[in-house]
C-alpha cells in the first residue's frame, strides 16, 4: 500500500461536496456524487481497469481480473457524505505524527477534538490523522472506504504476484439516506461476496445488524365544538397519549444498549379528530419483531376499551433484516474476514450494529455483506476525524482477504 497516494486520493475526494440530500426525487441526491464518480472512473480506467463504467444511477463499477480460478469478491464504499452536517467547502488539516491531547479546529474556537468524549484518541498517538476545520464534517464516512479501494486495487494491479480471484469495485450513492442498495443489481454483480469499508476505527468485522419494522398506529377519534362535546368528543389525542404511556418502558431505546432490541415512538401528528403515531421496532432476533408488533396491537385493544368510540389500527411495514441472518448462508463471508486480520498478526473484534447498514440491504438481495473498519471516527459530525494509518491497515485486511478466498482453505475457525 502507498500511504502518500492513498492519502492524496482521501483529500481530494474530501473536498468535493457529495452531501446526500433527504426527501428529494432525483437520484442520486446531490450533483457531487456524480462528479465525484466521474472521477472515480477516470482514475480506475488510467489504472488499467478498463470495464470502469458509471451507469444512470451514478453507482461506478469496475473489475480487476482474477490471476486464479477464485470467487469475485465486491468491495464497496459510499460516494454521499451524512445530511446532519454540511460535507461543502471542507477544508481537510493532517496531523502528522498526532502528539496526544485536545485537538482544537482552526476553522471554530468552539470545536475542539478532546481526549475526554473521544476515548480512542489516547490509542492514536503517533499516527497521521485528518481533521476539517471544524465548520464542516470530513467526509471519512465513507471517502476514508473509497480511499482504501482505491488504493487496493493499485497495490492489485502494480504486484501481479498476488493471487486473488476477481475483484469487483463498487461505490454506491445515496447510503446515508437509507438508498444504497436501491439501484445495486445483485444479479449484474454477480459476486460470491462482498465486503463494505464503512467502518470505525481499525480491527472490527460487523457481522450484525438489527432487523427492523416500523409501525405506523392510526388513532380515530370524533371532533366537535368542546362548547357542546359532553358525551360526544372523541378525543384521538388522549388515545395516543395513553397507547405512549401504556407501552413498555423498559423497551425505549434510552434505556436499552448492546444486544437489546427496542421499541421507539419517533414521531406524531394530529389532533382531536385523528392522530398518526410511528414507533420503530428493532431487534437482533429477528422473530422478537412479531412479538413486539403483537404487543402494540395488544394495547391498541386496550386503549380502545379505555376510550369508547376511538378506533385504534396498526399496521406493520417490514424494513430491513440483520445481516447475521444472511450471513449464516455463506458462513466463509465473516470467517475468512477475521482470519485475515489473524494472518496479518492482529486481533478482530466481531461487532454488532445498532442499525442498518448497505450491507444488511445487499445480503437480503443474496449478497452477503459484513462491513469492516476504514478508520472512521466520529461520524456525522464536525469533530470527524480519519486515522491515515488505520486506512492503510484496511487495504492489507483487504488484500489479505483476496489471499484467504483464493485459497479457500476450510480449516478457518467459524467454519
Ligand atoms: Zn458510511
């Protein structure tokens, strides 16, 4: 891996604003993303991957030829940057060699990276890591992935001694608004598996997610002047009051952590006459969503009888299921992810995500999908940070996964 290139690469993708935008029709969100695939095909066809192609939805694809009989194996990382912060105009700083201590933002007195609220800046001492200027987010997420692909597949292309099946680059568009996969045709990728470089840090393989439903709880109840509404109004705005209160405490997410599932209330409109409720469910027993669902329905009964006249429905939309749930299919997907980090001397941490991810999306397509670490940091927000040292460590956990899958060794623990 060359650390300058795959640097230079990082802050040049910085530094074109691909922040997604929510609840417009065009696809992909923001023009960035297209200009920022434009180049990403540039510079794969001027490395010699000659199928490089951006199509009508701005996802890239390209491929690196196999040099032995071996599955083909997707990389993936994100063009679009989180709406919660602007990506625009970031302006990156690298610190070489990070001394240790608070790292104050040039661009905002009030925005100071510190040790106390970022506990894995103490583990980073000595190694190069990039910040904005505190005005906008870095855009690590996931430019730090699409850094680390790239210069894969360079370090692929310059040590033809490297035996690895074919090698399938894929950067998707839209992730942070929930539409990575909408465009992704699983059939055209045609991959055994793939692997997205979202992660934080170093060292971890996710190979869970939540499964999730959202209930959407219609409450009906009858208006009328309060001047004459004894024994009349029907108020829908008690009702969903009482369905929040009746539902189980201990299940709300500020009170849940680690493999907990949860029950959210996130949003409510309405008034006398009617109100709409959604509540997210979430676990990573995928079966406990019925339950959940049963209970809901079971206190809209409840609330029903309480408030004579007031109708209470719920109704149920499946989202997403956990990628563990996939991932049992194709067990070698996460067993071969963690001995290549064994290989390379170091210790993988199987993670679990409190949420969704592409992956999640990509391996319910048939496309199974643990993500691993890219050396993000406090995603989503101006204090964001990339470790330089850490990405490079995620390209040779890449290359020495296309080792392991070439060989297909089945002595690997987990299979
Ligand atoms: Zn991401």
């Amino acid at each position: 891996m060359n650390r300058q290139r795959l640097l230079d690469r990082f802050l040049q993708y910085v530094q074109i604003d691909t922040t997604a935008r929510e609840g417009l029709d065009q696809y992909p969100s923001s023009p960035g993303q297209l200009e920022l695939g434009r180049l990403v095909v540039e510079q794969l066809l001027s490395m010699g991957i000659s199928d490089a192609v951006q199509d009508e939805h701005g996802i890239v694809m390209g491929t690196i030829p196999g040099n032995v009989d071996a599955p083909t194996i997707v990389f993936n990382a994100h063009f679009d940057t989180s709406p919660e912060t602007s990506g625009a105009g970031v302006k990156p700083q690298v610190i070489e060699s990070y001394a240790g201590g608070d790292i104050p933002l040039s661009g905002n007195p009030e925005m100071v990276i510190t040790q106390a609220k970022c506990a894995e800046l103490s583990e980073l001492v000595g190694k190069t890591l990039i910040t904005s200027d505190g005005t906008t987010l870095l855009g690590g997420d996931d430019k730090a992935g699409m850094a680390i692909m790239m210069e894969l597949a360079n370090t692929l292309l310059e040590n033809p001694d490297i035996k690895h099946g074919p090698v399938r680059l894929l950067f998707t568009c839209d992730e942070e608004i929930g539409k990575g996969a909408l465009h992704v045709d699983v059939d055209k990728v045609d991959a055994t598996v793939a692997y997205t470089f979202d992660g934080g840090g170093h060292d971890m393989v996710d190979i869970e997610t939540f499964s999730a439903d959202l209930a959407t709880v219609k409450f009906t109840g009858v208006n009328i002047h309060p001047a004459i509404a004894k024994d009349k109004m029907v108020n829908a705005i008690r009702a969903a009051g009482e369905f929040v209160d009746r539902m189980p405490h201990e299940l709300a997410p500020e009170h849940t952590e680690k493999r907990e599932g949860f029950l959210h209330p996130y949003t409510i409109a309405g008034g006398v006459a009617s109100v709409t409720l959604k509540i997210i469910l979430r676990s990573f027993d995928t079966p406990r969503l019925a339950e959940y669902a049963r209970q809901l329905k079971h206190i809209a009964s409840v609330v029903e009888e309480d408030v004579p006249g007031c109708t209470v429905n719920v109704e149920i939309t499946r989202q997403y299921r956990n990628l563990g749930d996939g991932l049992r299919k194709e067990p070698r997907a996460a067993a071969y992810a963690l001995e290549a980090h064994r290989r390379l001397g170091r210790t993988p941490v199987p993670g679990i995500i409190r949420g969704g991810t592409d992956g999640s999306q990509f391996t319910e397509k048939g496309l199974p999908t643990p993500n691993l670490s890219s050396g993000q940091h406090n995603i989503h927000s101006p204090l964001e940070f990339a470790c330089l040292d850490e990405m490079v460590a995620a390209g040779e956990v890449g290359i020495e996964l296309l080792k392991i899958w070439a060989e297909g060794p089945d002595d690997v623990p987990g299979l």
